[in-house]
C-alpha cells in the first residue's frame, strides 16, 4: 500500500508539472526617449518580441507605418493629417504587431491616454500563430485588410471608463505567437479611442487554447462607425478638442 501511495504522488508531480505555465513575465515598451523608424524587438531575457506599426485606410488597405517608442509606450507614426502618435481609430485604423519568438498567451496590458482629446482606450486583439520568423516584416503592406488580416482571430477589449488603463486583454486564454493590439475596429460609444502601448505581460502556457473564430464583420461595421464618428468632428479642431474634455 506504501508503494501504491508513493506512485500516486510520483504521477501528482508530473501531471501538475505537464498542465502548469512554463514561466510568466511582462515586457516593458518603452526606452524612456522618443524613437521611430521600423519594427524594434524588445526582450526580457525569456522571450523576445518585434514590434510593428500598421494603420487601415478608407479603402480598407493595410500601410506599413512607422513605430514610435516613446517614455509612455508604443504609437503609430502615419503622417497623416489626423495622426497624433497614437494607436488611434481617427479617421485610420492603426494597430501594433507583435510577433513573439515562441507562442505566449498574454495576460495584461497598460494604455495610456490624453493626447489630441482622446481618453478613451478600447482595444480590438487578435493573435493567431504564424511560421515566419519573429524578426521578419509581416507581408500585409498595402493588402486588403480581409486578406492581410484573415488569420488573426479578433475580439473587442473594452475600457469601461476614460483615462489610463491596465486590463486583462485575454478573457479566454488565447496563445499565439503573432498579436495585434489595435484602437478598436468598433466604436461602442462616442469617443475616439487613441493610446500608446506600455507594457504587456505574458505566460508560456503548458498547453494551447482552444482559438475563437475571427469576427471580420468587425472591420466592415468599424468603417461604417469611424466613418460617421468622423464626419460628425470635421468641423475644428477646437471643436474635437470640446468634444472629449
């Protein structure tokens, strides 16, 4: 009986070592100084992760953009006449990349807002995984975004309030290696959303999730929304800057 019991803690150990997380840990996206240019890659020793910038456009195609690392976290860099270094839905739809050296599931995220009027941060994720190197440009410059994004499952990480936020962005526990992390493809209220990307924390799952299907009706509906949203703020600048003090 003595043996019996022993080889049942022996199986205890391994079965909780095969279904427990590798190692957890976060990464900070920040260099405490303004930067921009391409993709950069950020490491914590564990892991190590590139970062990208993209925006969609009125007729729904994807732009390589410029990253920009500033002390307070991650923008988009686009030139455009709306742009304001921000991962923002003005007018375009900017999101981050990150594309991981190995699968992660990501736990939580810090947005930081307030530039340009904007203090909303709702978010639309996505991750998918993908056999590219981390290191390597994602192809999806100047692609329809229905193609260049087809393989992301996508869903909607709301604020709940105005001002900074530090959130679970993965409910369900999704993993993959590649992740985007957008301003929201679909308004649900009447703020702009607009923030840089500060940090994100990470496990290295045991074993995968099981990925939710992509909700591309999520991009055809956020048009049709900014669009509207847009139209409506044309009027000033001063008046934008009114509309969400």
């Amino acid at each position: 009986m003595k043996r019996i019991g022993k080889f049942k803690l022996i199986i205890g150990a391994m079965l909780a070592t095969f279904t427990s997380p590798a190692m957890a840990g976060e990464l900070m996206l920040d260099w405490g100084g303004t930067k921009s240019g391409d993709g950069r890659i950020f490491t914590d020793g564990t892991v190590s992760m590139r970062a990208s910038a993209w925006s969609i456009g009125a007729l729904t195609l994807v732009d390589d953009e410029k990253l920009g690392v500033w002390s307070d976290g991650l923008g988009v860099v686009s030139g455009a006449l709306d742009n304001s270094h921000t991962v923002d839905n003005f007018g375009r739809l900017d999101f981050l990349v990150l594309q991981f050296d190995q699968a992660v599931s990501l736990g939580e995220a810090t947005f930081n807002t307030g530039w340009n009027g904007m203090k909303d941060t709702d978010a639309t994720i996505g991750y998918a995984d993908f056999s590219t190197p981390y290191d390597v440009q994602p192809g999806m410059d100047n692609k329809l975004a229905l193609f260049a994004l087809k393989d992301f499952s996508l869903y909607t990480s709301e604020a709940k309030q105005l001002g900074n936020s530090t959130r679970s962005i993965n409910p369900n526990g999704a993993v993959g290696n590649t992740w985007l992390i957008g301003a929201s493809f679909v308004p649900k209220d009447k703020f702009f959303d607009g923030f840089k990307l500060d940090k994100i924390t990470y496990d290295l799952p045991a074993t995968p999730a099981v990925p939710e299907p992509a909700t591309w009706m999520m991009l055809l509906l956020g048009f049709g929304a900014i669009g509207t949203m847009v139209r409506g703020s044309r009027s000033s600048a001063r008046k934008r800057r009114l509309q969400f003090a």
